[in-house]
C-alpha cells in the first residue's frame, strides 16, 4: 500500500553517498578492487606497482614489460628503464580497462628537481600510451609538488596539451603554485600531515581539527574562493572520519580497505566542502614569485619534512623496482 513505509528500501551505502558529493578515485594497483568499488578515476605511484609486481596475477604484465626493455635497451642500465616505464604504462592499460575515467602516471621521483627531465618522461609516457591507443586525455601525468615540478607541469598543460596530476603536496603556498600554474589537479596528502602532526605534538586528532583536514579545507576554500580551475584530490587517507570532513572535495582517492569500510556503512554521510560557503571566506589572495613559494616552504617544517620524505619513499621504492626488474632480465 502507498501510505506504508517501504521497509524492504535498502539503505545507500556511505561510498554511494559519497559518490554523490566527490569524485572518487582508487588508490590502489590491485584491478580487483578497482572491479569492485567502481571508482571513476584511479592512481599509481611506485609503491603501489612495487606491490602490485609481486603478485602472480600480474606477472604477464612483467613479462611484457622485460620483454620490451630487451627489446628496446643496449645496455642493462637501458633495458632496466625501458622496463620501467613500460611497466608503468600498461599498468595504466590495464586500470584504464576497468575504470571510466582517468589514471594517474607517475614521473620518477629522483626527477623531481629536473624540470627538463621531468618534461621528457611525461611526454614519453603520452607517446607510449599512445602506442597502446590510449588519448592522453585518460592519462594525469604526476609529479611532486616541488618549485621544478610545478614547472615543468605548466609547460605540460600550456605547450603539450597533458594534464597533471601534482602530489606530495602539504602547503598552501604549493597549492597556490599549482593553481597559478594552471595545472589540472592536486593531490594534497590528509594523512601524512596528521602523521607529522601525531609525531611531534604526541596529541590526538579527530574530524575537523584533524591537521590534513584543516589543510585540505583550506586548499578547497581558497581554490573556489578565488575560480581556479586547478580540481582538489584529498589523498592518504588513514581513517573514513577525514574522507567524512572532506565530503564535497572535487575528487578523493581512497585505498581499498577504506572503501570498503564505506561500502560497509551505511551511516548518513553529509556534503561538508561546498563552492557557495568558500564564497563566503575572507580570504586575500596571494601571488608567488619563486623566491618566495621557496621560503614559505622552508618555514613550514612539516610541509617541508613531509615533501622531501616522499621524495625519498617514492625514490627508495623505485630503485626496489629496477633491482627487480634487474634480477628478472638476467634470468631471462
């Protein structure tokens, strides 16, 4: 009957909900959890293909991948990084398969204070996904949120066409940067900032007061207040309470084990991050030379710690890669 309540209606999911308010993106190189979460976009970055490479499934993928580098390099130091970047590309083929969106394609971290370098790399990921026929408009090239990366991503946008995806990021002031550079997106690390923050205050933190929160927040607001175009990412996330406070965030990427403890819920979960409130912000609008993107980096000891701690990650997970790949082309 029509004035009964519909008691067999199953409530939405919080992921659905939230699907409604951002765009949400795996972070993740596992293609199963990508099948079953459905993002719309999703992320790599060496640590993910590290893990990914190891698992049985992917093994074609290797292979494929040495195969081209034997193909394509004289030396083995040559074989090795041909290797590599194809590794990362058909990655991106596979995840490009599943998901409907876009992928983001990581530039070698040990690049990330050689402009030229980094320019190259990304427009030979392009030329390779093209191979594969993959439009670079699927593809976000991405590179950390360095004075040189930020850079070299403007030239990207401006004379070749390729979006840029910039991470590492902790600061406002790189923020700024990137929206000036009109990059495509950013990708702004919640939880690494609460984990800097955990570490040295010994303090807990929790929903709004939460650091990364607070810094995302105010990225958002900014970018709006002011009609960037430059989208929002909230990325490394160590709990479902900072995706909750950034409800509304362009985009989200978010790896599988909390996905699916969104999936699980299904808690009433609210748009927080809205265009028509960061109107509202007295905020004044702020200008970089590089001189000055630099020493407000430099005062931020997070930010700073932060940025050249993924830079040493990332790099350490890469050379773990190529050791890898190493091994395998002398056994083959």
């Amino acid at each position: 009957m029509s004035g009964e309540p519909d008691t067999k209606r199953t409530k939405m999911s919080a992921l659905d909900q939230l699907k409604q308010h951002s765009t949400v993106v795996a972070d993740t190189g596992d293609f199963e959890a990508m099948k079953e979460y459905k993002p719309t976009d999703a992320t790599t970055n060496p640590s993910l293909i590290l893990s990914a490479a190891g698992m049985e499934q992917y093994q074609h993928i290797l292979d494929k991948a040495i195969k081209y580098g034997k193909d394509n390099g004289s030396s083995i130091e040559e074989q090795v990084a041909e290797t590599l970047d194809m590794l990362s590309v058909l990655f991106g083929c596979e995840i490009l398969k599943i998901i409907p969106g876009r992928v983001s394609v990581e530039v070698d971290a040990r690049l990330s204070f050689d402009k030229d370098a980094s320019i190259a790399k990304a427009i030979k990921f392009i030329n390779l996904f093209a191979e594969h026929g993959i439009k670079k408009e699927r593809i976000l090239i991405k590179l950390a949120s360095t004075w040189e990366g930020i850079q070299a991503a403007k030239e990207l946008e401006k004379k070749h066409g390729i979006h840029c995806n910039l991470t590492l990021l902790f600061s406002l002031y790189q923020a700024i940067a990137c929206a000036e550079a009109n990059v495509t997106l950013i990708s702004p690390f919640v939880g690494r900032i609460l984990d800097w923050y955990v570490e040295h205050t010994k303090k807990t933190y929790e929903g709004k007061e939460d650091p990364g929160v607070v810094s995302v927040t105010k990225i958002y607001n900014y970018y709006k207040k002011f009609g960037y175009k430059t989208q929002v990412m909230g990325a490394s996330f160590r709990n479902t309470g900072e995706i909750r406070e950034l409800a509304g965030c362009d985009l989200l990427t978010i790896s599988p084990k909390l996905l699916q403890e969104l999936a699980s819920s299904d808690k009433p979960l609210k748009k927080v991050l809205d265009p028509k409130l960061a109107a509202l912000n007295d905020i004044e609008k702020i200008s970089l030379t590089e001189s000055e993107f630099r020493w407000h980096l430099n005062e931020d000891h997070m930010a700073t710690d932060k940025l050249s701690d993924g830079i040493r990650r990332f790099a350490a997970d890469t050379r773990k890669l190529e050791s890898l790949i190493k091994t395998l082309l002398a056994n083959k």
